[in-house]
C-alpha cells in the first residue's frame, strides 16, 4: 500500500514520493497491525512533520523473515549484479540530493550547506561499496600439507541488522547498509524515531534502484520494541550500531547468547591538543571546524580544548572572538549553529555549563539558550576548566567548548588519554618529532593532525576503548559483514 503524503512543510519536496510513513518490510510498505504510529516534529519551530509508522515486536521479527528468505538469492547472485544496484541507488541519491537534503533539515535540524554535505557524504558509500562489491575475495594458502591445495573464501555471513542515529540519519545508514549489501547480506534496519523520513526516502529509493524483495527492510518504530527482537534471533548474524556507549553495552550483552558479529561504533570525547609551536590562526580554524559542526551534536567533535599554557591567553581570546561570530537559527537559513535535537540535549548543556562554572571555570562567551528557540543554545566557550568538571569528564554532545591549559608533552597526552572514550583525537603541532610521538602514544581509534577532516568512504572508521569495536568504511567495513572460509583439498 503507497505512503501518503503528511500535510507538512515536507510537502514542498519536487518529488514527493521520497515522503513515506510505513515501514518497509519485504519489498512492501506497510503499517503496523493496528495503525500505530509516532510524530516527528521540527526541532527548529516545534511544527509537526507528520507520523510514522510503529511497528510491533511481531512485525520486526518478520522483517527477519524477509531478509532471512532473501538471503540465499542475494548471496549467490552476481558481484556484478549487486554493484549494478548499488550504483543505481547511489545515481538516484544524487538525483535526489536537494530533497534528500531539505527532509534532513527539517527533521533534523542542521545548516542547509551541513545537510546537503551529509547527502554527498552518504552517497560516496554507497559508491564506494558499489565498487567493492566486485572485487575477488578468493585468496591462496601457501600449503603446509603434502598433496594438498588450500584456499580462503569471503562469504556473506546472513542477515545484518542495523541501528542508526539521528545525527547523521541518511550517511550512518549508507555506511552501515551498503557495506553490508556489497558483501551479499540482507539487511534489518532500524532509523531513530527522531529522524525516520530521511531513512525512509533512502528505502524508496533502494526499491527504485532494484533491489529484490527482502534483501532492504527498513522497521521504523520504538528502538527497544523494534531490535529487542532481533539480538536474540540466531538467523541475525550481525549487528551494527552506532550511538551512545550506555546503548551499546546493552546491545553487547544482549547479544551474546547468539554470538552475532558486532559493529559498534560509539560516544566521543575527542580532546583537541594545541602546542605553543602550532600556526594558531588555522589551530582556531580548524576548533571551530571541530567543535561546531553540527551543531557540535557528533561523535567526533572536540569536547576538551588542551592547550600548552604559553599559547592558552592568546587561543583562549581568539577562539572566544571567533565563537561570537557563529550564527545561530533555523537549518534553511543556513547558520553556523542549528537547534539541538530535544529539550533534553539543552538540558544537558545547561548542567553542564553551571557544573564548570561552579568548580571555578571562565565563561567566555555564551552559556544560555538561544532566543532563535527551546530548543536552541548559545555556542558557548569555558575557560580555566578543572578535570574533574563534567564536561571534561562525558560527552556534552552540544556546542559548548571547555579549555584548559598545560605544561608539558607528557601531561597533555596523560590528560587526553584520561577518558573511557577512544574514538577521535585532533593534534596540533609543527613539530615532526611530536608528531609521531603523540600520534603513537594517543589512545584513539583515529588522530588528526593539524586538520579536523578525516572521515570518507575509504578510511577504517572506528575508535578504541569504550568508543566501541570494529570499523566502518574502507574494505575493513565490508569485512565485517563476510566470514573466512578455510578450504583444505585433495584431488585424488
């Protein structure tokens, strides 16, 4: 049955057809049996978009069952075949880009310019695995037996199910789900409830690209009624998720019964180190890059600002001058600065804001919400912060930026290495020597030096740590979704 239209703002798109309410479940869309369903609003004007699909326990486990049934065809057809079709879906996110964009600021919230990024962003995996999905994954032993002829084989290892965030609700699903598919699995998806349609309008899309029935399902609902079903189904043999570090132990223990394959790339609290020898006018370029993009509401963004003590007044001022010049408002204006995702991620920011404040710490500048909206807060930049602050200590997820100062090499790794969290490190210094020392002394899944851009198709994406297990993107990503298979032959 065909998706109507919500009378919404969505309404605007140039094709409507990308706007879909039900869930997509072997090759159909459909609604739950008894019509539930959930709203999504706009986090910039509260406006309502429209409402999705909920679907039950018992219709996430017949997802499995399509993906399940599909399995066996989808593995076994051509490499060429499914990089034929996963060419053809990342031409039509081109297509789409400008709707696929508007859809994403208007249930998510970030800048036009950010949106229209994550689009490109998205669709490079799904090129880049269109690609992959061709290569030979047939490889030679060298034999240890006498008589004997050895090979391994990369085979697909079933049905895939996947957990996305609403950070990134169009590029996390891409990364994950084209992976996934290059390798010959069947995919479960799951998007947050926060940000269906831009996930919906990729299974459109896939439908259109050609893939067969059950091969792409897309469950919407709520996260604990939708996969609770899937980590302890056996025929789900792999699981990838991405979000927070409290989401991803459960889902780490509740999938050990049936030893699934797990992807979990999970919470961020990159430290960004600032050595007095760094050119400090592109140090103060790329924190701004680092702290405030989207909204500062992603896994990678600096959280913690250490900065060596004869370089700290002067970072301090500029990067606060810098901050006061962000603008804040809503997505289509494109601003530096969009809303925050929900009342509780403000909340966040306020706690802690008043928490470094109360241990002895500078505002600098901002420190409120935003008079755009409830939902907007000021970028905001905290000088002087102890280490036993809050926000040195968890993942603020928002644009505040707490700095402090350092001495010495040692001292600044120690402090970045202090944390449970792995994922992402940023490093500034014109010194080749520090360079490779910090580079290698970094207990981080990822360093990036003197720049803040590291992420793409090609690159192993993923952290150390509690910032979770395992790596997205690159030839890496599509392993995860394959098993080695081992054959010993004798031909007499």
């Amino acid at each position: 049955m065909p998706a109507e239209a919500p009378k919404s703002s969505l309404s605007g798109l140039a094709d409507p057809r990308l706007i879909r309410q039900f869930a997509y479940v072997g090759g159909r869309w459909i609604s739950s049996a008894d019509n539930s369903t959930f709203a999504v609003h706009d986090p910039a004007t509260g406006d309502w978009l429209g409402d999705v699909a909920r679907l039950s326990a018992l219709e996430s486990h017949r997802a499995v069952d399509a993906a399940e049934g599909a399995f066996a065809d989808w593995a076994g057809c051509l490499p060429q075949e499914r990089s034929r079709i996963l060419r053809r879906w990342f031409d039509l996110m081109i297509e789409n880009r400008e709707d696929l964009a508007h859809m994403m600021v208007l249930e998510q919230g970030k800048p036009i310019s950010e949106a229209r990024g994550e689009i490109d962003y998205a669709a490079a995996f799904v090129e880049y695995y269109a690609e992959e999905a061709k290569r030979p994954n047939i490889g030679s032993v060298t034999s240890h037996l006498a008589d004997a002829e050895m090979e391994t084989w990369l085979e697909p290892v079933g049905v895939a199910a996947l957990i996305t965030p609403w950070n990134f609700p169009s590029a996390m699903l891409t990364r994950k789900a084209a992976a996934a598919l290059a390798a010959g699995c069947t995919v479960v998806a799951h998007p947050s409830h926060e940000t269906p349609y831009s996930a919906l309008a990729l299974a459109e899309l896939a439908e259109r690209a050609g893939f067969p029935a059950g091969v792409f399902n897309l469950v919407t609902g709520d996260a604990a009624t939708v996969v609770e079903p899937w980590l302890t189904d056996p025929r789900v043999r792999a699981l990838s998720f991405t979000g927070s570090t409290e989401i991803g132990r459960h889902l780490y223990r509740r999938s050990a019964d049936t030893v699934k394959r797990l992807v979990l790339e999970l919470g961020g609290h990159a430290p960004f180190l600032l050595f007095a020898d760094a050119d400090l006018d592109r140090a103060v370029d790329e924190a701004i890059k680092a702290k405030f993009a989207t909204s500062g509401q992603d896994c990678l963004g600096a959280n913690r600002f250490l900065v060596e003590r004869r370089a700290y007044d002067r970072f301090c001022q500029a990067f606060a001058d810098r901050t006061q010049k962000l603008t804040v408002g809503n997505g289509f204006d494109d601003p530096d600065i969009g809303p925050l995702m929900n009342e509780k991620a403000v909340a966040k920011q306020e706690e802690h804001v008043a928490d470094a404040l109360a241990r002895g710490a500078r505002l600098l500048c901002g420190g409120r919400r935003h008079a755009a909206g409830p939902l907007f807060f000021e970028p905001t930049v905290l000088a002087d912060v102890p280490a036993d602050a809050l926000v040195m200590r968890e993942e603020t997820f928002g644009p505040v930026a707490a700095i402090a100062a350092f001495d010495t090499e040692a001292e600044a790794i120690a402090r970045a290495n202090d944390s449970e969290y792995g994922l992402v490190a940023y490093l500034h210094t014109s010194d080749p020597r520090r360079i490779y020392r910090a580079s290698r002394a970094l207990q981080f899944g990822m360093v990036a030096v003197n720049r803040t851009k590291v992420t793409g198709a090609p690159i192993p994406f993923g952290g150390m740590k509690q910032s979770g297990i395992g790596r997205e993107g690159a030839l890496q990503g599509m392993q995860a979704f394959m098993d080695i298979k081992y054959i010993c032959r004798d031909w007499a």
